[in-house]
C-alpha cells in the first residue's frame, strides 16, 4: 500500500538558495526527494510563473531525479493583484500551466484579499476561480486552497463551505490544522473531522502561544492569532513541540488511507530553518512518514 510522502516548501529558503541547492541540501542531510515549488524558486521576476522559466526547474528536477508534487500561487496576498480581477486569473492560470510542466498534480492558493469577510461572497469567488477551475480541470490539476488565520478560510466550516460550492473533483483544500490553531480552532481532530474528505495535500508545522519568557526564540514569532485567541501572537515551535496534535493527525491520515504529501513548512528565518528541518525530519520518520 502506498504511504504518505514527506515533502519540503521552497519557500523557507528560496530568498538564500538557488532550486538546484535546495534540493541537494534536502537529497543529502535529509533524504528529501518530493518538493513543493514557489515562484520565489524560479528564476525571473513578477508575481506568479507567467514571466519566470519553469523550464529551468524542469531541468534540475530530471537531472537530480527529484519530485514536484505541488506548485503555488500566493498572489492573494498581492492587494494590486486581487484588485484586478483579470490579471488574478491569468496569474491562476499560469500556475497551472507550471505545475503541468513539472509533473505535478496540485496548484496550492489562497483566499485572503479575494474574500476577507467572516461569510463567503460566492458570486466574487467564482470570478476569480471558476475560470482557472475549469482550465485547471482540462490540464488534469487540482486546485487546493490553503486555510489561514484571517480570511473566509479560518473556520473548517468556511473552508468546506467554499469547497462544497464549488463542487468540483479538482477543487480541494490544503490542510493546515495548526493555521485552525491561530485562528482559534482545534485544529486536529475537529477541522480534521470537518474536512477530511476534502484533503488532497497536508502543511505540517506546530504552534503555540508566543511567550518569550519561555525562551521562545523572536525568529519564530509569527502573526496574530484570531477569534478566542485574538491578542496573542503564535509561536512555532518543532512540529512535535507544539499545542496541535500533530502526532493524531499524523495516525489519523494513516488510518484513514491518504496516500497524498505531507510538507514540512517551517514558519522562521532561513538560518533556524536546518535546526527545522533536522528536527522535523527525524519526527516524521519515526511516525511512519517515509516517502
């Protein structure tokens, strides 16, 4: 039976390293062949893929026998970028069109200035999505949108309510239980049990409440929490340090069958990122998560 692969963001190190280095670093410490591409990886400039060369990428994946199992898109954050709507799409897009050009299956996005409210605007998301939906159905991709602390997303029952209307076998959700967390939601096992039959690819990090008299380390502070944990500031701690139950969700996927990626996405400075992933690794192995 298939297990679930453990795979590595870019992101974490693609303001110091090239690709190419990434994944040497990933292959020889760590034993890490699965990877998730962002466009801070591919060489050019501009938001998205659409004036970068994914061909590049192509390349070194062939060449070091490696796997891009998730390509994504976080031009919801760009206020510019959701403003027009036209753009947001062809961004969209483009996306998919790299994911199809490295081999993978999932293009991994976002909500956040597309629909901040606390209640969906349907007819404002199927502007932005319905159009990339379809394209990305022809292509053979699946669109997975990620939850976060301060959007539409934040609940489970957002997130599956968004899914729910889109209603389609190639939109999903990433699942994160520990952005759940920050925005007040047990993460693992009620958003897990809200959503699981929805999960197509799998964010794992930790969190908690920051408190540097604790010896919390500034470089892994993140944002503000929300909803009953408004005023507080998350934490991230090793993935098997934290307030989530990583290690349920961890058993739960297993038991339940998925045979998609988990990716280790560590939340500080790309200098505390080897202490991550040295510690991350070794957790998830000995939980069964091989390749």
């Amino acid at each position: 039976m298939k297990k679930i692969t453990l795979g590595l963001t870019g992101q974490a190190l693609g303001e110091i390293k090239t690709f190419d280095k990434i994944v040497d670093l990933a292959k020889e410490k760590y034993g890490i062949t699965h990877f998730e591409l962002w466009p801070v990886n591919v060489p050019g400039e501009g938001l998205g893929y659409c004036d970068r060369d994914i061909s590049q990428i192509v390349k070194i994946k062939e060449e070091k026998k490696v796997a891009i199992d998730c390509v994504t898109q976080e031009a919801a954050f760009v206020e510019a970028a959701v403003k027009d709507e036209n753009w947001y799409r062809q961004i969209m897009k483009g996306t998919i069109d790299a994911a199809v050009a490295v081999g993978a299956k999932v293009v991994n996005h976002y909500c956040y200035f597309i629909n901040l409210d606390e209640k969906p605007d349907f007819d404002k998301l199927d502007r932005y999505w319905a159009e990339p939906l379809d394209y990305a159905k022809k292509r053979g991709i699946t669109l997975v949108l990620e939850n976060e602390a301060h959007d539409i997303t934040q609940s489970p029952e957002g997130m599956k309510t968004i899914v729910e209307h889109m209603n389609s076998e190639y939109f999903k959700t990433n699942f994160d239980a520990t952005n759940y967390y920050q925005a007040g939601y047990e993460g693992f096992p009620y958003a897990y049990e809200v959503l699981k039959e929805y999960i197509v690819h799998v964010h794992i990090k930790n969190g908690c409440f920051y408190h540097p008299e604790f010896g919390h380390e500034k470089q892994c502070r993140g944002g503000k929490m929300t909803g009953m944990f408004a005023g507080n500031d998350i934490y991230y701690p090793y993935a098997s340090d934290g307030a989530v139950n990583i290690d349920g969700l961890l058993r739960r996927l297993e038991k339940d069958g998925y045979t998609g990626f988990c990716t280790m996405e560590p939340h500080t400075t790309p200098e505390k990122c080897l202490d991550f992933y040295r510690e991350e690794t070794a957790y998830l192995r000995e939980r069964g998560i091989k390749e």
